[in-house]
C-alpha cells in the first residue's frame, strides 16, 4: 500500500512538472515547420505529417504528434478540454482563421475557444499536443484513458495502442 501511494506522488509530480513544460496558451506557430517527418522547414505550415511507429501522423509546427480528444464533438465549434485538461493536452493554436498545412488532406479550420485563442480543427475536430511528450516524434500520449487519440493526415484518428503508451490516467 505504501509503495502505491509512493508511486501515486511520484506520477502526480510528474505530470504535475510536465504540465508546466507544455501549458502556455500561446502555441501559434513560430514560423518553423517540418515537412513530412524529415526534419526540413516547410514554408510556415502550423499542421504538416510525419512518419512514427503509428504510420503517418500529423504534428505541428515545431515536429510535436497531434491529438483529438473522444469527449469532442467534430463539427460542433466547441472545445471538451479547458482547465487542469488543458494544461496536460495544450491546444494547437494559429494565428490565422485559415492555417498553412503541408501534407494534411482533411478538412482543416478552426474554433475560437473561450480565452479568445484561435485552435486548429481537423475535419471538426480540435487538436492538441500532450506535454507528456517530450520531443518531436514523441507519441506517448496515444490512447491515454482511451480518449485520446494520434491523428492521420486524413483526420481520421489512429485508434491502435501505442507500444510505449501510458496506462489510463485517473481523471481522463
């Protein structure tokens, strides 16, 4: 029992001190983009695709896996995901209504959420990053609590389990 609450703290922290890494609600694009997985720059793209273990994915500006999160609506203008939820799976924000991709064919736009930020939307569906994931290519956060999901270039969500992804986290 002890050693379970041990490692309860320990996780909590950690995702605690991840959070922090990955919760600024500016995530706009820096004018940096990579290009189908091979590390070159694209030409402002905030959505481009890469190659992982999953196939290929969607990831943003700066090379980081794309997510949608099952407890959206696609279509419905609206974000599921704002406050402790938001701090772990930041949005992918654009500083345009009409965001520069490469690689992605579905259908992309964007919602206004609450705080006024513009996020990025595939076929209706709004995007996010994990601040679990610690670098371009990561893809630690698939199916966490089997809600949250990699995107294809498609829109389409990749509905496999990741080899190296987490067990469910209370609270998702």
């Amino acid at each position: 029992m002890r050693k379970t609450a041990t490692l309860a703290a320990v996780l909590a922290a950690g995702v605690v001190a991840l959070a922090g890494c990955g919760s600024s609600d500016d995530n706009s694009s820096s004018g940096s983009s990579r290009s189908s997985g091979d590390g070159s720059s694209a030409s402002g793209a905030v959505l481009s695709t890469a190659d992982s273990d999953l196939g290929t994915i969607v990831v943003d500006a700066d090379g980081r896996t794309v997510y949608v999160f099952d407890k959206d609506t696609a279509g419905s203008g609206a974000s599921a995901c704002s406050g402790d939820c938001l701090a772990k799976w930041p949005a992918v924000t654009a500083d345009s209504d009409a965001p520069a991709v490469d690689g992605v064919s579905g259908d992309v736009g964007t919602i206004t959420r609450d705080d006024g930020s513009t996020q990025v939307t595939l076929d209706g569906m709004p995007l996010y990053l994990y601040a679990g994931d610690s670098q371009a290519g990561d893809v630690t956060g698939q199916a966490v609590g089997g809600i949250w999901w990699v995107v294809a270039p498609d829109g389409s969500k990749i509905a496999e389990a990741a080899t190296s992804a987490p067990a469910a986290i209370p609270g998702y």
